[in-house]
C-alpha cells in the first residue's frame, strides 16, 4: 500500500511462487493510528514532490518491491545562493582628467643614452688633473655662452675621465636647457646614487620633471633640493608643479569617493538580490513541503521509525 501511495507505477512485482506478496515482518506490523496514517501521508507527499528519501525508508520500500525513486529535487532546498566573486577593480586611470595646459610641457626625447663614466673615479697624475679642470672651465663656458651641446660634450669628458655628482649634476643642467629631460632625469639619478644629498641633482631632476608635466615627481624633487639649498628659482618653479599636482589629486580624489560609491551601491543590489533569491527559495521549499514535509523529530512514532519495522 506505501509503495502504491508513493510510486505508483513503479513497483515490479516479484512471482508470488518464490517471493510472498508481503513479508512476515509487514504482517506482524501493529495497526496505525489516524495520527501515524495522516504523518505518513504527509510524509509520501513530501516524497512524491521530490523530497530526499532517508536511506532507511527506501530500504523498506525495496522489501515492497520498489525498485526505482526519483531524483531529489531542488525546490525544497532554500539554501542563499552562493556571492558571487567581485569584479577585480580598474587600475586608476586619469586619462579623463583635463588640466590646464601647460605650453612648456613638452614630449620625452628618443636620444641615445649619453656616455655614462667609471662607477669609481680613477687616480689621476697631477697633469691629468690640470687638463680635467681645464675641460671643466671649458664647458661651464660654453653653458653660460648658451651653447649647451658644447657643454654637454665637454662635461662628458670631464665624466668619463674623473666622474663626481657635481658634474653629473652639471651636465643634466645642460640637458634641461636643450629640453632633454630623460637624459637629464638618468644624469640627477647617477649623480644621487653617488651623493644622496646632492641638492643640484634634485632640483635639476624636479625642473626636467616639471617639463615632462609630471608635477608630482617634480614638487617631491624641488622640495627635497630646496630643503637642502634653498634659491628663489627653484621654489617658483616648485610653485607651478603644485598647483598643477593638487588639481590632479584633487580630481583623483573625487574619481575615487565615487568610485567608491558605485561599488558600495553595487554590493547592496547584489545583497537585496541574494537576499530575495534566498527567501524566494525558502518560501517555495516549504511549498514544495506541504504541511512541512517530513514531521519533525517526533513525526514518525518512535526513535526507530514505524513501528516494528525496525527501519
């Protein structure tokens, strides 16, 4: 009778001449009371709408000759669906932002690489020295003349023969006047690895900054050289890298509290939308389960089930 209840057409019937239509164990079974009937009923209800059946029940069923049951279904699941994995944010990207143009600024150039001298300066006879500071004058001549390939050629010399920070730093200076600036920039960098405290070669590194338009750089280099050496030059062109670096972070700051917004809306919709999904779910797995579907604990009389099955 379960069987016909749950599986209706789905029960093989074994030859009555080998297999008896119920087994002693069925018929030794105590009558139901109307309370067991109706928590049973409910029960293959629940199954027959795709409730999981527990391991022991379908073992029962089988000695009834069931042979089959149906695959679990979802409905009655109201688990939340899983969050899903947040979208990798954008890299910043300031290609949005409009500053004021600067006539100055100008492009990277695509020169070769000056000569660079000995990592350490070699020791020179007293006329090699001489002729070392003759080239030195020979080339801070030049620069002030307004020749300022001369000068960088006639520093490249004194460089390769007795290198030191001031030269180097010298020699960026003539780069930045020809508008070189990554010449200049690789100049002030060699000339800080060998004296850190080179104010030259910051400001000179922040002048050929500020003409590439990278303020940031550019005001961190001047106020570094201006702490050490200060000259009302410098702190001018300080001044113009600032205002146009705090516009740009002005800007980016805005770009990120909204950005920062949208992503917090975001979270949210997909908080109200997980959220509706999961009740959704709730509220059709207890459909799916009728008047609860299983009974609870004590649905099934007895900790072992139906009575005198034993399972």
């Amino acid at each position: 009778v379960l069987g016909c209840l749950l599986f209706p057409t789905r029960i093989e019937r074994r030859s009555p001449s080998k297999h008896p239509r119920t087994s002693p164990r069925i018929n030794e079974m105590p009558e139901l009371s109307p309370e067991e009937n109706a928590a049973l009923r409910r029960a293959c209800g629940a199954i027959r709408d795709g409730a999981d059946v527990p391991d022991h029940f379908k073992d029962f069923l089988k000695e009834l000759g069931v042979t089959s049951f149906p695959k679990p279904s979802s409905k009655g699941s109201a688990k939340p669906p899983p969050a899903s994995d947040p979208e990798p944010a954008p890299m910043d990207d300031d290609s949005d932002f409009e500053d004021d143009p600067d006539p100055e600024v100008v492009k990277p150039e695509s020169d070769a690489p000056a000569p660079m001298g000995p990592d350490v300066a070699p020791e020179l006879a007293e006329s090699e020295l001489d002729a070392v500071m003759a080239l030195k004058q020979k080339a801070q001549d030049l620069e002030a003349s307004g020749d300022h390939q001369g000068a960088v050629d006639a520093f490249t010399e004194v460089i390769l023969k007795a290198p030191s920070p001031l030269v180097y730093a010298k020699r960026a200076n003539a780069f930045v006047q020809m508008r070189k600036c990554l010449a200049a920039i690789r100049d002030c960098d060699k000339a800080l690895e060998m004296n850190p405290d080179s104010a030259k070669a910051y400001k000179t590194r922040g002048v050929a900054h500020r003409y590439l338009g990278n303020w940031e750089q550019a005001q961190m280099d001047l106020g570094r050289g201006l702490n050490i050496d200060y000259d009302e030059a410098s702190a001018a062109v300080q001044k113009i890298c600032a205002e146009h670096y705090n516009k740009a972070r002005v800007h980016k700051a805005k770009k990120k509290a909204a950005k920062e917004a949208k992503e917090k809306a975001e979270r949210e919709e997909r908080a109200r939308r997980a959220k509706e999904e999961y009740e959704r779910q709730k509220k059709e797995g207890a459909s799916a389960g009728g008047a609860g579907g299983f009974p609870g604990a004590g649905g099934f009389p007895g900790a072992g089930g139906f009575p005198g099955a034993g399972g």
